[in-house]
C-alpha cells in the first residue's frame, strides 16, 4: 500500500524490528535501553504493526496493541491502543501519517474493535483523526516535611513491608486486575505487560535508587502496593531526599491511606514527587495544606469511537437517557449520520435513525465525553455540541458521567 506521495506502507517484519525501534526512539530524541527494546519486541503485535518506507529508507513507524478498556459500567471493551507513531522530520506532509492511521482504524475495525486510544506526544495532531481527551492525571511535589496526613480509622491495622519487585509481581498484578473493572480508562493487562512495571534501566534513574517496592497486606492477603525511587540530597539545613512514585494501587480506603502514610515517612526525603495519578486521588482530601502539594494536571488518554453504535452501546449511563445525535466523522465515514442511543444503569442500546436530531457533534466529543471525565455540557460552552433540542444536553451530559474518574494508568 503506498501513501499520497509514494511511500510504500508495510507490515513490520520481525528482522525489521531494531532497525524500527531505533528510527521511533530517534523520532523521540533517545535512543532508549536495552531492556525497553527487549520489553518492546516481546508484546509489539507485529500483524498490528506498519513500516513506512521511501526506497530502502524507514520514515515512519505505527502500531497497535489489542486491549480491552472498561468503561461506565464494568465492562471491558475491545480497544486499539495507537502506538510507536514517529515520522522521520525529512518526511514530514506527505500524508505517510495519515495513510498508517487510515491503515491502523480500518484495522481496529475489521477486528471489531468499537474503541481505539492513544497517549499523545503531541495533542494538537490527533483531532483531525477524531481522537478527543477522553482522561486527564495529575502531578504533584509535595512538601513531606510541612504537610501532614489526616488518615482514616483504621490505617494503623495495615502491615507494610518491603519487597523486592520481581518477588511480588502476580501479587501486584492481581491487585491491578481487581481495581480494573471500577474505574473507566483503565487497561486490563495482556500477557508480557506485567514486565513494563520492572523496567528499571539504570540510565534513566537520574541519580535515584533502584525501583523499590512495598506491599500492604490486610487480613494476611496482600490488599496494595507501591513501587517507587528515593534519591539522596543534602542541603544546608540537612537531609533533603525525594521519593518519586511510580506506581500505586489498593483495594480499599483504609490500605490505600497506609501506603501514602509510608511515603510520607520514609526517612531522610523531604519531597514526595507523584505524577500520573487519578484527577480525584484521596491524598488530596487528607493533606493539612494542598497548597504545598504544587498540583499538575495534564491530558492523559485520547479517545475515539471506531464504531458509534458499539461503542455506546457497551457502557451503562448514570441516568436514562433517549436522545438522537448527528454525528460528523470525516475520517471514519461509515460513523456519519444519526444515532439513536437509549440507556440507563443497566444497559443501551445504539442504532441508526431516521428521527430528528437532539445533538450535534463530531465523533471527536463523543470520545472526549465517552468516559464520563468530560461533560458535554463543557464541550458545548466550548462550540463542540450543538443542542437542537431543548433539554437534552443536560439530560445525555448527566447520563454520561461516571462516579469515578477515568484513568488510563496503563502505559503503552
């Protein structure tokens, strides 16, 4: 398959991945360890994955992983996660993006994969390809030596201990597993991802220690853990050390508020640098002054419908709702047209329509708003939705939201 302008659009081949991988991570400005290329080679799908090429010369990469997502409801839907994109800046307008994200949709379709997702290096390119922010994060530098933790009843119960991280992987892992189905955005692991949360190269330590670990273990089983780095520093007034988390995760209120004490105190570190996390994390309803916390959020998961009717269709909605949107998508054309979407907490269905309009938008708002972190009612003060009949941008706004956050923790 050639692009707009002659580059010729293949399968990656497996004697081909270095040579991929190397041109990605020099599109990146790095040219990464060697137990991310390993890490990489093992899970990159490589029917899934497309080479693009001038001649002899690689200029572009693209993939995808074949996940599934939950969403509102519980369930866990068929996703294609877009990843590995780099064009070579030699290579630039000549439609060889376009052409791989026409080739990687038509895919995720064909696969009956009503969703597709994506992190973005660079936000401002994937709108066209009707991709809309579905999930946002947050960062934050907290100042451990001023703020304090008020923690619920029953904190003192939790054992936390050590551990080294490969000893407590499937421990960890059936943690995440569990907390999968409650919170939109999150990604249910597939085989080989389980290692990502172990690379450890020492070359991007930035002076910190090797990855560390601890569990959370209530009623003798293990209910949390967090992995996480301290880096030494001495300042004038004495220790000043920072511990920088990496990952955390627990299946109640009580272990997750243990945890957070613990790297609050680990000895000798003033700084607790958090990035990644839920918008709605706990910690922020327990610390003495959230001002000291120096708060980031930033857009996480991009988002869209690769089938309207499947999409809406797999998730439940907070209230019931009954409303017809007139959904534009230029780049998935088979998406254009009016839909017609009833649910309510048990179920909806999604189907094609003859019937007058409610709500005007593109397919790129329906993934913004998919998971409930988004209103419509937002998108519409912003222009992005055109409410044609009256009351019905309040009544599919609430039906869309979700009680938690989405969050797309998963990396990829």
């Amino acid at each position: 398959m050639g692009t707009d302008h002659g580059t010729d659009l293949k399968p990656l081949r497996p004697e081909e991945f270095d040579r991929w991988w190397d041109h990605l991570y020099r599109a990146f400005g790095g040219s990464g360890s060697t137990e991310e290329r390993e890490l990489d080679r093992t899970v990159t799908e490589f029917d899934r994955s497309l080479a693009a090429w001038d001649g002899d010369t690689l200029v572009g990469t693209s993939g995808a992983f074949g996940f599934r997502m939950s969403v509102p409801g519980g369930a866990a839907v068929p996703t294609a996660g877009v990843t590995m994109v780099s064009v070579s800046a030699t290579h630039r307008r000549r439609g060889v993006l376009t052409s791989m994200m026409r080739r990687l949709l038509d895919d995720a379709r064909a696969k009956g994969e009503p969703l597709a997702a994506l992190y973005a290096s660079e936000p401002a390119i994937y709108g066209r390809f009707g991709f809309g922010t579905a999930t946002f994060q947050i960062g934050a530098e907290i100042d451990t030596g001023r703020v304090a933790l008020d923690l619920p009843a029953g904190t003192d119960e939790v054992r936390v201990r050590y551990a080294a991280p490969a000893d407590v992987l499937a421990e960890c892992e059936a943690v995440y597993e569990a907390l999968v189905p409650g919170r939109p955005g999150m990604l249910a692991r597939q085989p080989g991802w389980e290692r990502a949360a172990l690379l450890d190269p020492e070359s991007e330590r930035d002076g910190a220690s090797a990855l560390q670990c601890v569990v959370a273990e209530r009623d003798g089983r293990t209910a949390g853990y967090a992995r996480f780095r301290t880096k030494m520093g001495w300042g004038p007034g004495g220790h000043d050390g920072t511990v920088t988390l990496e990952d955390l995760g627990a299946l109640d209120p009580v272990t997750e508020a243990a945890l957070w004490r613990f790297l609050f105190g680990i000895d000798l570190m003033t700084t607790l640098k958090v990035r990644g996390r839920p918008v709605d994390d706990a910690w922020q309803h327990q610390v003495s002054d959230i001002r000291r916390c120096l708060i980031r959020p930033r857009d996480a998961g991009h988002l869209r419908p690769v089938e309207v009717g499947a999409a809406l269709s797999a998730r439940t909605y907070m209230t019931p709702v009954d409303v017809v949107f007139e959904v534009e998508d230029a780049f998935c054309p088979w998406n254009e047209g009016r839909w017609r979407l009833a649910g309510d907490a048990k179920g909806a269905s999604c189907e094609r329509t003859a019937d007058p309009a409610d709500l005007s938008l593109s397919v790129r708002e329906l993934g913004a708003a998919y998971l409930g972190g988004v209103t419509l009612l937002s998108l519409a003060a912003a222009g992005r939705v055109r409410e044609l009949r009256p009351g019905a941008l309040t009544e599919a706004s609430v039906a869309f939201g979700s009680p938690l956050a989405p969050w797309l923790s998963h990396g990829f």
